[in-house]
C-alpha cells in the first residue's frame, strides 16, 4: 500500500511538472512571438472608445463610448434575445412534450413530425432561412404593413409603441422617411433570432418533457384514478412532481445551449456579445483578449446557470415534498 | 490492487512528452532565404474580391492584388506561377501573416496607424488609393450621404468600414443605424433584399456590386461622397527589413516603369535602348538587384510577367476590366494622380 | 366484428376518444385542408424544375424554383473544387457514406471494420488532395460542400472517441490532479459556445504556434472540433462507466484480473454498450455542428450554398429553396443516425445495463 501511495504521488508530480513545462512553453512561445513581431498586447483597449456604432442595443451605446461599454451592450444584446427565447422554448415545447403522448394519433403525429424536423436540421440553416424569410418576403420599410395602430411590420423589423420617448408617455411609431421612426423597433435580425432560437430549441424541450413524464411509473397514474381523482389532478398531483425532478435538470441545460447557441447571431447579423467581440477584434487586432472575454462571459453564464439550476432543484424539491 | 503492465510506461510517456516539447522551434530564417528554399512565395488573399483577388472555377487566381504576389514570385525566383494563394478572411489576416502562415499579405488592405504600429506588421506601398462610398437604390431619390438620416446601412464586418462610417455621420450629427454581417454573401444578401436603404464599402468594390451583384445595375447609384482614405498596399511582418525592402522596391519598380512607359510588350525593346533610367531599372546597365539580395533583372522579370503598373491596373479593374474603374487618384503623378515612386538609384 | 365497425373503433380510439381529442382532431383536419393546398401549390404544381432563371422569374415566388438546384448542385455539393476533377470529391463521398453505413448495418465482421476504415479514410484523402497517383493536387482551401461536411464530421467523431475516452478515465481516476485536469477540461469547453473554439482555432492556434510552424486551417478547425466533441463525448462515457456496477469491479478483481486488463475485458464492453445511443446523438450533434465552419470561411455544405448563390444576382432571390434542399441532406444524414440509434436500442437490448 505504501508503495502504491507513493507512486501515485511520483505520477502526480511528473503530472504537474509535464503540465507546468508545457505551460511555460507555450506562454515562451506565445510571448516571444509576439514581442519579436512587435504584437502588443493586454487589455488596455477596453478603455479606448470604440469608435464603432451598434445597429440596436438595450443599453445606451455610442461609438465614443469605450469598448468595454460595446462589449456589455453586446452581452445585453444576447440576454435580450436569450431570455425571451427561454421562456417561449420551454412553454412551445411543454405543450409539443404533451402533445406527443397525447391519446390523439393526429395531434401525436404533428407533434413528433414537428420534433423531428427541427431537430434533425442545424440550427444555423434554420437561422439563415428564418433570415431570409424576415427579409424577402416581407415589405420594404417604405411600404410597411401596418398591423394595428402605430404597429408597422417590414423588412425593417416590427416597430410598436413604447412608453418614454421625447414628448409623451408613449413614443408612437411613424412613417418616416426610409420607413418608420420611433417606437422600439424589434429589428429583422432579432426576430429571425429569437423565433430561430426558440423553435430549434422547443424540439429539445419537448423530448426532456415527454421523457419526464414517461419516466414516472405507469402504476403511479393508475393508482391515481384508481383513488378517484381526476385526470387533470392525477396531472397536477402526481404526474408533475414526480416529472419535473427528471425535467428541470436537463432543462438547464437546454436553456444554457440556447444561450450559447445565441452565438450564431453573428452569421445574421444581430450584434450580440460575439458579434460585436469579433468586431473590435477586427479594430484591434488583439485576437487573443477578445477570444479570452467571450469564452470567460460565457463560462460565468454557464456557472449561474449551474447554479441557478441547482436552487431550482432544491426549490422544487421542497414543493415536490409539500404536495 | 497494482498497475501491471502499463505503470512502467508512465514515466516513458511523460519523458517522451517532455522531449517534444523541448523540440527546438523551428526557427524562421530571413524571409528570402526560406522563400527560395521552399521555391514559393506564400502569399496571403482576400476569399473573393474581383478585380482585386478571386478565383475562377478553376481555382486559378486573379486581380490586382494577385498580380502584385505574381510580380514579387517573378522578382525573386524567376517565374511568375511560383505562388500558393491562401484565400483569408478578414479576421484571419492579421494572425495569419504574424504567424507567418503567409510570406506576404495582399489583400486590399488599409493602411492606418493602429494596424502599423501595433500589429506587428509594416505597411509596404500603396497599391490603390481608394475610399469608402455609398450605394443606394435609385428610388430613394437620394443625392447625397448626408440624406441618409435614421438609414438603416448594411455593412461587413472585420473592415476600417465600420469606423469610417461612424466617424462620418458622427462628424454630420445624423444618426444611422448599421446592420452589421459577418461575411461579405451575407451582406450582399440583405442590401439587394431591401434589408438596407444603403451598402457601404470601399468605392472599388461598389462599382464591382453594382455591376455584377446588383439583379438591375441601373436601379441603383453610388453616391457622389467618398467619405474616407483607403489606401490599399501589401503588408509584411516586422523584423525583416531585406524583405520589407524587396516587396516594396517590386511596387515601386511597376510604377517607375510605366512612368518611363515600359510596358510587357516592349520590354525587351527598351533594355537595348539608351536612356540610362531605363537600362538602371531593367538591370541592363548597373546591378540594382545586388543591394535588394536579387538578381540583375529583378525588375526587368517583374515587368515581364505582369505588366507595369497601368497594365496591370487596365486588366484588372480599369477600362479593359468589367469593373470599368477610371485611374482617378491612381493616375501617375505627373497625371494628376497619387502614383509616385521613389527613383530606382 | 365487421369492418366498419372495426375502423370506427379505430377512429375513436385514436381521434375521438373524448370531447377535448375530437375538437383536436377538428381542427387539424381543418388546418391541413387550409394549408396544404398551397403548400403542394407551392412546392409541386406551380414550381419551377428546370434551370431557367427567367421561368422562375415569371412564377414570381407563387411556386418553388427548384430550377436553382438543378443549376447548381454542382456548386452546392463540392463548393470550390475545380470542375474538371469533381469526380473525386463524390467518388470520396461514396467511399466514406459507404463505409458509414456498411459499419452501421454491420455488413462487416471486427476485423472487417477495421480493414474498411484503415483503407476508406486514407483513400478519400488522396483522392480529395491528390498530388499523387496521376491526380492533379488540389489544396484544401477549395475543398468545399458535402464531401468536407462529411469529412469534418467522420474524423471528428473518429478522433474525438479515443480522447473522450481518455478524458472519461481521468475524471474516474484516483489521482487528483488527473482527476482535476479533466474536469477542468470538460467544464470549460462545455461552458463556451463552438463558435469561440473555432475562433480560437482559426485566429489564434498560428500564434501559439513556433514560427515557421503552420498548419493549415482547415485542420486547425478540424482539431477545434475534435476537442469540443470530446468534452461533450466524455460525459457520455462517463455515465457509462458509471452505470456498470460496482459488482463487476469486483468480480473482475476476484478473478485476479488487474486493473488495466478489468477495465479492458469486463467495464469498457459494458459502459460503451450501455451509452451505444448516447453516442450516436453525439455523432448528430457533430454533424450538425460542422455547418459553424461557415463562419470561419470553410465553405461546407452550408457555406458552399452561400457562395453559390450570392455571388449570382439572377439566382439569388431563391435562397429558400436552396436552404430547403441542403436542409433535407441534413436532415436525411441527421434521421438515418437517430433511427439507428433507436433502433439498437429497442432492438439488441443497447441502452440498458446487460444484465
């Protein structure tokens, strides 16, 4: 046993000494690279203005602001986007999990025919395609369809009403010279994002769901209508809780790749934290700086969202046990 | 329990782990000398940008930024075809020629200070004056830049573009809105479906879109404003100046020769002639190649393959091009353009 | 029971079965009614076959122009590869979609397998880069289109196996360190989107790289695939190796087999049998994700029809349908894999602990 202990710990040490020389090499490489070539590096850019504009961002951004400023522009941009594509995947794809076990074989049929498609088609083709659907086959903005009062649909986008604005409570949407001014705008790109995103992903949802929910014993809901309840309060009462500890994990994750998968933005053009990281790597040349922000914001993410998932599971875990 | 049998190779492994690393790197020597070796010029390309550098369906390279990787091949190993074209993309360019990937970058790229001075790179010569323009459709009835209030202007990304635009219509007080795309299809793409009421990019490449991507050429104009410099040249690597020297001194000898009207076709014609210029730069009198570490007729086989300047310029983006580009700011300096190169001496 | 009978009892069964499933079935009937005739409209009667851009231009968006196929699948399928020799890229294809599929449906014995790989892989390069042979070299910057998706993604999953594995090994070892390494490993390449490990490859790997040390990028992102599939991949294995139970170890151990050799004969067949599934949707999500290359300039499937297209004003407004044909090559690739997978499942017993 002894000898074992200390071989394991010979192993270790040789371990740690081959990662240590590799390191080391790689940073002398790396290094001495870049100060022959005269490559500078360093994060001091983030101070610097940007110098570039943002087509639409949550928050305020001009191309005076510095960079660090266009970069959280950025990552609000994909929260902008991510989180209302979270919450439209996973009630669109509880209700095709349902609809898959449905007792009606045409509902069940358009439900697994729906999981199969998307499912089975790269996300990126489907952006692109939800793209050019947004874009060509809509009106141009100076010939905007007008969908209610001051709600004007285009290629533009959607304009709607939105409180604030110049003058009054509402800033209202008009026909403007190139299209329509004011209002929020909800660009092309963003919608094409976030309905590419959210279907692509309420596929994944709906399979979690359907294998939550068939992961509960069948003589568990028998046993419920055997006690006279009704088939929505064996749902509610026995069916859900019992699901939803096999559901939430994997449902995290699902939410997470969404938010990675917001990433592909950039091959669309909407400026969320990738798109507009590549940009000031395209400024300023630092390739390394800028790869290293994206991955550790989207490593942070990842983190809460472990986390968050976590709390989740303890919080339902709690009313799994109330009820 | 034990480790039988594979415990012993551990050590074996990590020992052989290490060795690699301590593999010596490979060490550039002078950019020359391992151009000669290799018996290529590896010269770095835009993936697609006619006129300037794009391939064919057969994969054969053309333009005016191939031409200049053609000419250097003919200055320094004596035949033209000698050249790998890596096809790069905007983000790719950079880290490729610091990397040394490629000899040389060709790629019509701007020449600004930050990429100067920061990069790792030197700027070589100019090779094409241009500046940055609009493109609008016809039906908008617009005149000028400054018309485009609250536009909604499509541009690729990775380019000076976006900061010449923000900068301008900062300068103006107009506020704009730019729809930025990865990839130049991409972009494309959106301005000719209505995404856009404008495209932005250098002038050269507007008159290329208009003619050749646009569905009608005469549904839509380039607006009058050019609302930037773009001077376009070769870049190379900091920290070997032999090298700097022989592409920029290339550049110069294409434009000293049409300047003195040496062209392909008389070539030979004026190595015989008797204006002593002449006979300097075509190596028939003195020894110019010796001080660049080439031989006697560098220039003389530069010319040979490509043309001199105007030659080249005509095939690849002027009149006898579909691009159609008048020579403008790229005239010779004694014809009222920029063109001026230092004399061959 | 008569017939009739027979079908309304189907029917009630499956689409009337109560008030809520008839009101359903009601209106999807409806639905489809609607919607279906200008879809096969659209699709089939008032379409566009033949590669004539001024008929398509004349049904102005009221039917398909599958026309844009038919002019340039050539340009979709092997993107920039010169015309001439195209016959080698779809000879390659064969090759490999042949291979594939013999392996899926066993056609070959263990032996055979390996015989057909070693030979398949190394044939489908040379016939792609030539140089050799009496093929004219072509550079992989104008490799393109399916045979570089199918390409991107076999070797992907091919090399990313061992590594998972290796990595899988690791997070069960007794070493910390080893132990630590591959979490660290896992978690970080699972915590960042693909996009910024193709970055990553494509921008920065020259840099690290010695100078006079260049790889081409084609394999830089091909390596930036295979370190993102195998963090993914060996999760999955892990959870095999998990789900075996303690017992065997045991048993192994009991019968003086060693560490090593239980691992080899007794836990690994059991774990990679149990995650057979897991690993196929592995393999989808790799093939799927091959069409990122696009945004780092490889021209696939999906960059090669971007290409095509955009750089043809006359073709360019039929985008859709373009995206609808590469769409169902996806697709086909994408549902032959998850039916085999189910298929091994329900019908070898795969995907449960062997009893």
């Amino acid at each position: 046993m002894q000898g074992r202990r200390r071989r394991e710990l010979g192993i270790q040490a040789l371990l740690a000494a081959a990662l240590l020389a590799a390191l080391w090499w790689l940073l002398d490489v790396t290094a001495g690279n870049m100060a022959e070539r005269g490559i500078r590096s360093g994060f001091d850019f983030l101070r610097d203005p940007a110098g570039f504009a943002i087509g639409e961002s949550l928050l305020p951004f001009d191309s005076a602001d510095s960079t660090w400023w266009a970069l959280a522009a950025g990552l609000a941009n994909t929260l902008r986007v991510a989180l209302p594509a979270i919450l439209a995947s996973t009630l669109l794809g509880t209700l095709i999990g349902l609809g898959r076990l449905s007792p009606n074989l045409l509902l069940r049929g358009l439900c697994a025919g729906y999981v199969e498609t998307l499912r089975n088609i790269p996300l990126l083709l489907q952006l692109l395609a939800w793209y050019f659907v947004v874009t060509d086959l809509l009106p141009p903005a100076s010939a905007a369809l007008q969908l209610g009062p001051h709600v004007f649909l285009s290629k533009s986008g959607l304009a709607l009403p939105w409180p604030g604005g110049d003058g009054g409570l509402l800033d209202l949407p008009l026909r403007g010279e190139f299209g329509i001014v004011g209002g929020a705008a909800l660009t092309p790109e963003f919608l094409a994002l976030l309905l590419g995103l959210s279907l692509y992903t309420a596929a994944y949802v709906a399979e979690t769901v359907r294998g939550g929910i068939q992961s509960v014993p069948r003589g568990q809901s028998d046993a419920a209508l055997a006690l006279g309840m009704t088939r929505l309060q064996m749902f509610r009462l026995v069916l859900l809780p019992q699901a939803l500890r096999s559901i939430i994990p994997p449902l995290t994750n699902q939410h997470l790749s969404l938010t990675k998968n917001a990433s592909l933005a950039v091959a669309i053009g909407y400026p969320d934290l990738v798109s507009v990281a590549n940009t000031t790597l395209n400024q300023t040349g630092r390739a390394a700086e800028c790869i290293a922000l994206i991955m550790a914001v989207y490593l942070m993410l990842s983190l809460l969202t472990a986390w968050l998932s976590a709390w989740l599971e303890r919080r339902t875990g709690r009313w799994v046990e109330r009820s | 329990m034990n480790l039988p049998n594979v415990a012993p190779n551990w050590p074996a492994a990590i020992a052989l782990l290490v060795l690699s690393l301590q593999f010596p790197a490979a060490h550039a020597g002078k950019t020359l000398d391992q151009i000669r070796q290799r018996g290529q010029l590896v010269c770095g390309v835009s993936t697609g940008v006619i006129g300037f550098s794009a391939a064919d369906s057969q994969g054969r390279w053309n333009g005016l930024d191939v031409d200049v990787c053609r000419a250097i091949a003919a200055a320094v190993l004596n035949d033209a075809n000698k050249v790998k074209y890596v096809p790069l993309n905007a983000q790719q360019r950079f880290t490729a020629l610091q990397s040394g990937e490629v000899d040389l970058l060709s790629r019509n790229t701007t020449w600004t200070l930050t990429r100067d001075a920061s990069l790792g790179l030197h700027f070589t010569a100019v090779t094409y004056y241009d500046g940055q323009g609009f493109l609008v459709p016809k039906k908008l009835k617009l005149g000028s830049a400054r018309q485009l209030k609250n536009a909604e202007i499509c541009v690729q990304s990775g380019t000076t573009t976006e900061k010449n635009l923000s900068d301008y219509f900062k300068a103006q007080g107009i506020k704009i809105k730019p729809v930025v795309f990865e990839k130049f299809e991409a972009s494309i793409k959106a301005f000719f479906s209505g995404r856009c009421q404008a495209y932005t990019t250098d002038a050269s490449a507007l008159a290329f879109i208009r003619s050749k991507e646009a569905p009608k050429p005469d549904d839509y104009v380039v607006l009058p404003e050019l609302i930037s410099k773009e001077p376009l040249g070769p870049v190379v690597r900091r920290g070997d100046d032999e090298w700097f020297a022989i592409v920029k001194w290339v550049i110069f000898a294409l434009i000293e020769a049409e300047e003195y009207g040496v062209t392909q076709a008389n070539l030979e014609q004026m190595k015989a002639g008797s204006d002593p210029a002449i006979q300097r730069l075509l190596g028939s009198a003195e020894d110019s190649g010796k001080l660049l570490g080439l031989e006697r007729e560098w220039a003389a086989r530069a010319v040979k393959a490509v043309g001199n300047y105007g030659e080249l310029f005509q095939r690849n983006v002027g009149s006898a091009s579909p691009l159609k580009l008048p020579r403008g700011l790229n005239a010779l300096w004694n014809k009222g353009g920029l063109m001026y190169a230092p004399p061959i001496r | 029971m008569s017939r009739i009978a027979a079908s309304r009892d189907w029917l009630r069964r499956n689409l009337f079965s109560d008030v809520f499933s008839g009101l359903t079935s009601l209106v999807l009937v409806a639905g489809a009614l609607y919607w279906l005739p200008g879809v096969i409209e659209w699709m089939l009667l008032q379409a566009v076959f033949a590669a004539d851009a001024s008929a398509c231009q004349a049904v102005n968006h009221g039917g398909a122009c599958w026309g844009v196929v038919a002019e340039k699948y050539r340009f979709i399928l092997f993107g920039r590869y010169p015309h001439a020799e195209q016959w080698r890229p779809l000879l390659a294809t064969g090759i490999l979609l042949l291979t594939i599929v013999a392996s899926g449906l066993r056609l070959l014995g263990r032996g055979g397998l390996l015989v057909a790989w070693t030979l398949a892989l190394p044939l489908c390069f040379i016939l792609m880069r030539g140089g050799c042979c009496g093929l004219s070299p072509v550079a992989s910057d104008q490799w393109g289109g399916l045979p570089l998706t199918l390409l991107l993604a076999t070797m992907g999953m091919l090399l990313a196996f061992p590594l998972a594995l290796l990595v899988a090994l690791g997070r069960l070892s007794d070493l910390p360190l080893l132990r630590g390494l591959c979490v660290l490993y896992v978690e970080l390449v699972r915590g960042v989107p693909l996009i910024s490990v193709l970055f990553l490859a494509s921008f920065l790997f020259p840099i690290i790289l010695p100078q006079g040390f260049s790889i081409d990028v084609l394999l830089r992102v091909q390596a930036g695939i295979v370190l993102f599939a195998a963090a993914y991949l060996s999760e999955t294995i892990r959870g095999g190796l998990q789900a075996v139970p303690r017992g065997q170890h045991d048993a192994a151990a009991a019968l003086g087999l060693g560490r090593w050799q239980s691992l080899r004969w007794i836990i690994l067949p059991q774990a990679l049998r149990a995650v057979i599934p897991s690993i196929m949707n592995s393999a989808v999500s790799v093939f799927k994700d091959t069409s990122l290359v696009t945004v780092v300039s490889l021209f696939d499937l999906t960059g090669a029809l971007s290409l095509a297209l955009a750089g043809d004003a006359e073709w360019r407004p039929y985008y859709l349908e373009g995206y609808l044909f590469i769409g169902l090559i996806y697709w086909i690739g994408c549902y032959a894999m998850s039916r085999f997978s189910q298929s091994l499942e329900r019908g070898t017993g795969l995907g449960q602990p062997s009893a």
